[in-house]
C-alpha cells in the first residue's frame, strides 16, 4: 500500500490548524470581549481585585486559568504547523504579544501586589494586550482565506497522488520506493520498503504485508553481500540518478532470475527505483545473436558459391567457397561488377530468352540476373561462370532480391554450385534410386519401368514374356546362425549366377530381402518359362562357399504371364502367389500361376482375419492324444492338441493356421494360452483319476524366445497346481540349431523348474544331428513319416532304430508318433521303443471324453 499522501497529510494539518484557531478564538472571545466592553481585556474592574473567598470568583479564576491554557496551546498548534504556510506571520506576534500581556495582567490582578507597587505597568501591560488583541482579530480573516486555499490545495494534491498510485498500480515496471537507515555515524548501512507496486510483488514474489516496513537486508542478505545497498547509498548521498543492467538476485520474471534495467533516483532521504522487466528482451536478443550467428556460420561454411551484390550488380561480399571457386580472392571481386564473371554471349542469349518470356526488353546487363527475381520470383538457371585463371565452370545459379524491414529491394543474391559435383550426384542417386546397393541389380523402380515398356511391346506385338518370383528357402537360417555378412554373401552369389544364366535382354531385379524378379522377354513359348525356372533351381543348387560353410541354397519360384496378367502390379502379385504356393508343397519347387491360386490367397486373407479374433471369441479347444506305455501299456501321457473351431470356417486343423500365426506373431498368444489352459485341464484330470500322467504340449521357436516364456511357464504351473514333473514341452531341430547357445539356456531354465523337455519330429530336420549331445533333453519323438513305413521299408526301418538306439545312449527316451497298426506297435517294442501314440490307441480326445477312456484302458490292463 502507499504510505500517507502528502495532500492527505496537508488536509490533516490543515484541519488540526483550523481546530486550534477555533478553540483559541473562542477562548480569546471569552477573554477579550468582556474586557473590550468594560475597558479590560479580562473582563474585570482595574484596582478591583477578586475577592478569594468568593466561589464565583473561585470559579471563574479556574476558568480563566484553563482559558489561558487553552491559549498557549492553540499558539502553539498554530507556530508549529502553520509556520511554513500562513503569510501574515505579524498576527501570530500580535497573537502571541497579547497572550503575554494578559497572561501578565492575569497573574499581577491575582496578587494584587504588582498593582500596588506599579500600578502604571499594569496600565501598559493592558493597553499593549488590548492593541494586540485587536489586531489578532483582523488577522483572522487573512487566516481563514489562507486555510481556504491550504485545504483546496490539499485536495487537489491528493487527487494528484491518486493518479500517481493508479499510475503506479498500472505501470509495466516495476516501482520500489525506500528510507535510508542510517547508523549512529548517520550512514547509510540499509533501506525499508515503504512502497511497491503491483508488479513489484510479482517480481519479489512477496506480497505488499510480507515486505513493506521491513529492511531489505533483513529480507534479502544477497543485497548487502552483492554491494547493491553501496551503490543506493551513493545514489543518495550524492543525488545522483543511476541506471544500471544486471541479473538481479531478488527478483524473478518467470522461473527464473529476472534481468532487469534499474533506474535508481534520490527521494528525500531514500530512493526510488524503477525496475524494468529485460529478461523476455535479453532471450529475444540472445536468439536474434545466436540467428546471425548461425547464418554467418552457414553462410561461411556453405559448399555453395555465396555472391550478394547491391541493386547496381557491385558485388558486396562473397563466401570462401566462392572464393574456391571462382580462383579469386574476396578483395578482388567486392567492388567490381558481377557482370566480370559471365560470358557476355551468354548473357546477351538470355535477354533475349527473358524478353520474350517477360514481354518486355531486358538489357545484356545486370538485368539479365535481376529481372525474374525482381518480380517477386526466383531465377534459377544453368549459367557458365569464368574463372580468373580464363576457365569456364558451368554452375546452378539461383538469384533472389534481398529486403530490409519494410520490404524494399536492397539487393541480391547469388547461390550457385559446380554443376560437374551435381551431375556426379545425379547419376550416384540414379543408381541408388533404381539399383540395390548389395547385388548392383535393379531395383523396384527400374523393374517396373522395364515391366511397363515390356507390357507395350507385348501389346504391340503380341507377344508374350513371364515374371518369375524367386524366393531363397530358408535364408532365415543363414543369417541367424553364420551373420548377415554370410547372407550378404549369399545374395551376391545367386545375383551373379542368374546374371550368367540369363540373356541381356532379360531383367534381373532384387525385390527385397532374399526376393528376386526376372522379366523373362520375348517368349516364343510359355514352356520356355518354365525352363528358364528349372535352371535356376539348378544352377542355385551347387554349394556356395562361405566362412568355411559350403551352404546349398534352394529356391521357390512362382511365374506369372502375360497377357494372362495385364498390369505390372498383376505381374509381381501373381507372381507372389504362384511362389507362396511353392513354398506351401514343400519349397524347392515351380508353381505357374493360375486364378485357382488367387483364390487360394484370398480364402488364407480371410482365414488370418478370422484368427486375429478367435482367442478373445474363445474359439480354441485342446484335444488330448493318449501315449502308451509299450513295455507296460500303461496310460502314461498325453499329448495337447489345439482345435480352432471358427462359426464360418468350420473346425480348422493346425496345419492350416499354425503357419498363418507363425508368419502374424499371433502364435505367442495361442502358444501361451495352449500352456495355461493344458495345465488347468490335466492337474483337474489327475485329481478326479488319483494317478499321475504327464501332458506335453508344443511349443513354437518364436514363442520360446520370448523374454516371458518362463514366466508363462511359471505361472501356469501355479495356477494349475500341476507337479512340474506332469508337464513336458515340446521343441523342435530347428529351434536347437537356431541360436544354439541361447536356446540351451532357455531349455536349463524350464528343466530347472522339474519340467522335461522332448524334441518333436525328430529326423526330419538337419542330418548332422551332433547339436543333439549338447542339449540333454528327456526324451525324441519318431516323426510318423518314419512310423508309418518301418515294417515295409527298409530305410526307414533303419533310420527308426538308429534314432531309438542314439537317445538311448544318451538315456533318453524314445516315443513313436502315428502308430496305426498292431505290426507297427510289436516292431516298435522289439527295437526298443519306450512308448507310443496314434491311431491304433486312441484318435484325440476331449476332456470328458479323455476322463471316460483313460477309466476303460485301466481296467483293460488290469483284466
């Protein structure tokens, strides 16, 4: 708040003054009236002493004493406050003359002996007062229009502090005012808030009531450390204003300390400041500095030929790279004309261009770079620049006008760049564009152009050529276990080797990844695809050499024709999905395209739509295949088999969408809910049977390299109750031969937690089967391929007893899948084999149907 206005202290004195002159006059009234009409001042008789005994005289002796009293103070109200303000001072001496006087008379008439002994004194005394009274009371007019004015001024002035405070209140900056406290030796040691505005507090972060009275030391010690009271002291003791710029460390504009310009000013015996807020500014300053800053440095550091030249064509200032390329130094061209740096034949070719195009005449000058940006445009155009050594260079050069702040032409600017540099650049990203940057073959972009004039010519000429797809088999394999450098290797290779097989005028292109397309042209036959296709095979199936590997490589190839496909999108997709189809009969192979096949695509489209749905619809169920014991033909196990049962696509089998949500990711989740729900099933299973049986479920690699596989595992055990022991996992060759040193870490991981562990199909993966001495699982499962043609083919015979015989030496055991028949089951249990599933036992069951059949097979057995 502000402390008292000064008009407000003016009208308080001035109305104390007017108080006292009116109580002094009514009492000088009383004194001087009675006395006036009875020839003295006091109203009594000269010579006539008041009697003492007399109450009345008591009284109005009493009175006259407190009248007296009521005098001298009015006098003295009156010099103190209105010494400075009253003019006719003369009245205050009358004033102060009669009060003597008949202060005096008072005194002598009480005693009575002063008249006695100078009765004359008293005479004078009493004239002298009277003379003064009557001039005291012409004073009073006088008195009373000066207090008039004093009063009117008062107003006045506090009107005009009113507008001050408002003006204060509303200012942008802001306003401290200050009282010096001084020591004993009057110093200056520190300054009290006597006023802050409203922005001040916002500054000080401080309300009005939390500062105002108190030492800003006291408040603010940083103040009296910094040597900031020092320089306000100086300010007031030498009344001299200061303004100074600096952080300051009391007042904050935002988050943060505010900069601020301080404008220090002596106000009586203290200061007042005014702060205004520079720390927006400074930020805008800053970044306008560090803007400069940046463009000088791009300007500087530009590869491009930097020329700014005013509206004349004099060259101002040029960059170093300018300087590079033109062979002059920036003293040498500041000065001179632009035009010293063009081929006049040039220029004059231009105007006449520019002429014809602006319709109007461009002068063979400066003009010439000048007249396009001028109206309001950018000139850009291939111009040849002359060098100092008399070399010509030819540039790109762009001219634009430069403007000051209001939008005037000033000059212009030249930006150009060696035109060699660019066109090296040009045919690089040419062939980046259109060429794989591993195998130097087509890419897309080229492949497509070629497609679209080959679909011209075969229009034209009726003729016909095929787009083969070809799709390296198992790539995958060559990158996870030898490194992408390996595949790097690989790809080079059968780039080079369909380049020796295939005709110039044929199209080799890299589609993506281990993808490659060839535009087969001018085809006599559609035969002659199909040819083409099988040397491919052939020629990809001779090892290649890698890192001390000699990998064979395998291909699945779809061919698309045309005109049975008219766009070169139809090509490449027709082509997809004749090579899809390769892959799905067993890779290694060529499928030509037909519609069949499209709507084979089409029914996988709605299939892998259906599943993205089918775990929160609930459409999966597990059905259980019993394993039998064959030493004892105890039911021991079980296998887990997943169902999808979809309302528009029937029962579906795994073979039909575990591919499908191994490609989508999707098989994690069903993997996982297989586990859970296989757990719940068998712990309630073994409860209501009172026996133990182990169930194995099928695990895929990518679910099993999932950083929670354990964690799934875990959690299914508990929340079952299942024993550890009752649950095997089933893994796959390839999941061992992928990222083998990771892969055996995960399998001791799950056989930590007591859960076996069985490779599923075993055999029919990699030959070189020593990966299997380093992973100590529980037990192999014959694939049933095997299975089902031990008793009649020898081979195959032979490979069932070299697997049962391995995982024996290994104390593993050993358990048959797809045994369908009485001979199958005995040759099984003569080689050894520890147990068996299929057919012959039991097709898969559900649940309930599971509980019914594992009660008969026990009572069977015990018969």
């Amino acid at each position: 708040m502000l402390s008292a206005p000064r008009g407000s202290a003016t009208r308080n004195r001035t109305i104390l003054t007017g108080a006292a002159c009116a109580l002094g006059g009514f009492a000088f009234a009383y004194l001087s009236l009675p006395g006036l009409l009875s020839g003295s001042l006091t109203g009594q008789q000269s010579g006539h002493p008041v009697p003492v005994g007399s109450m009345a005289v008591s009284l109005d002796g009493a009175l006259v004493g407190i009248t007296y009293l009521l005098l001298w103070l009015t006098l003295a109200v009156v010099l103190l406050h209105s010494r400075h303000t009253l003019r006719p001072r003369w009245g205050v001496v009358m004033f102060l003359v009669a009060l003597v006087a008949e202060s005096l008379v008072h005194i002598a008439e009480t005693h009575g002996r002063v008249i006695s002994f100078a009765p004359w004194l008293v005479v004078a005394l009493k004239v002298v007062g009277e003379i003064s009274a009557v001039g005291t009371l012409f004073s009073l007019p006088i008195y009373l229009r000066d207090l008039k004015t004093l009063a009117l001024r008062a107003e006045l002035g506090e009107q005009s502090e009113a507008r001050l405070a408002v003006t204060t209140e509303t200012s942008v900056d802001a306003i401290f005012i200050f009282r010096s406290v001084r020591n004993d030796a009057s110093k200056i040691i520190d300054f009290t808030f006597t006023f802050v505005n409203r922005n001040g507090e916002q500054m000080l972060n401080s309300t009005r009531a939390e500062v105002l009275g108190q030492r800003v030391g006291e408040l603010y010690p940083a103040m009296l450390t910094t040597g900031r009271i020092e320089q306000w002291a100086t300010v007031v003791e030498t009344d001299m204003p200061m303004v100074l710029e600096s952080e300051s460390p009391v007042l904050f504009s935002g988050n943060g300390p505010a900069y601020c310009r301080l404008q220090l000013t002596k106000l009586g015996d203290g200061i007042v400041i005014t702060c205004t807020d520079l720390t927006s500014s400074r930020l805008v300053n800053q970044e306008l500095k560090r803007a400069l800053a940046f463009n000088k440095a791009i300007v500087l550091s530009s590869p491009f030929s930097i020329i700014v030249t005013d509206l004349d064509g004099r060259i101002t200032s040029v960059n170093p790279a300018a300087e590079r390329m033109l062979l002059y130094r920036s003293e040498e061209l500041c000065g001179r004309s632009v035009m010293l740096l063009h081929d006049p034949e040039e220029v004059a070719r231009r105007a006449e261009e520019l002429s014809l195009e602006l319709k109007r005449t461009v002068e063979p000058t400066v003009d010439v770079l000048r007249a396009r940006a001028s109206i309001g445009g950018r000139d850009e155009k291939e111009w040849t620049y002359l060098r100092k050594n008399g070399s010509r260079l030819p540039v790109q050069l762009t001219m634009s006008t430069m403007e000051d702040e209001s939008g005037v032409v000033t000059g212009m600017m030249g930006m150009s760049y060696d035109l060699t540099e660019r066109k090296d650049a040009d045919d690089y990203i040419y062939h980046l564009a259109h060429h794989d940057t591993l195998t130097g073959l087509p890419g897309r972009s080229l492949l497509r152009d070629r497609l679209e004039v080959a679909i011209e010519r075969g229009r034209r000429f009726q003729t016909i050529f095929a787009v083969l797809m070809i799709d390296l088999d198992h790539f995958k394999r060559v990158n996870d276990s030898l490194g992408h450098q390996a595949g790097d290797i690989v790809l080079c290779e059968v780039a080079e080797r369909l380049k020796r097989l295939l005709r110039r005028v044929d199209t080799i292109a890299r589609f993506g990844g281990d993808e490659f397309i060839v535009l087969i042209s001018e085809l006599q036959t559609r035969e002659y695809a199909q040819h083409v296709a099988r040397k491919i095979i052939k020629a990809l199936t001779v090892p290649i050499r890698v890192f001390g590997h000699d990998l064979t490589v395998t291909a699945s190839i779809g061919i698309s024709m045309f005109p049975d496909s008219t766009t070169p999108d139809e090509l490449i997709r027709h082509a997809d999905i004749a090579m899809y189809r390769s892959k799905t009969l067993g890779r290694n192979d060529i499928v030509e395209f037909t519609p069949d096949l499209g709507q084979e695509l089409m029914q996988r489209l709605a299939m892998e739509s259906a599943l993205r749905t089918a775990m929160e619809r609930g459409e999966f169920t597990l059905m259980y295949q019993p394993q039998i014991s064959l030493d004892t033909f105890a039911l021991t196990g079980l296998e887990a088999l997943i169902r999808w049962n979809n309302p528009d696509l029937g029962l579906v089998m795994p073979v039909d969408f575990i591919p499908i949500a191994e490609e989508t990711g999707l098989i994690v989740e069903i993997g996982a809910w297989a586990v859970r729900t296989a757990c719940r099933e068998i712990a309630e299973l073994e409860r209501e049977l009172g026996q133990p049986l182990m169930v194995a479920v099928n695990v895929s690699p990518r679910q099993v390299h999932q950083q929670n596989f354990q964690a799934t595992i875990e959690s299914a055990l508990a929340e079952s109750g299942l024993n550890p022991r009752s649950l095997e996992v089933e893994i796959t060759e390839h999941l061992l031969m992928r990222d083998s040193e990771e892969s055996l870490g995960i399998i001791e991981r799950i056989q930590a937690l007591g859960v076996t562990t069985a490779i599923d199909d075993f055999g029919t993966g990699f030959s070189n089967m020593s990966y299997i001495t380093r992973f100590k699982v529980d037990r192999l499962k014959i694939d049933r391929s095997f299975v089902s043609r031990c008793v009649e083919d020898e081979n195959s015979l032979a490979v069932t007893t070299a697997i049962i015989a391995l995982a024996h030496s290994l104390n593993m055991r050993v358990v048959a899948e797809g045994v369908e028949s009485a001979d199958q089951a005995v040759m099984l249990r003569n080689l050894g084999c520890d147990f068996a599933q299929g057919y012959l036992y039991s097709r898969p069951l559900d649940r309930q149907a599971l509980k019914e059949y594992a009660s008969l097979w026990q009572q069977q057995i015990s018969l």
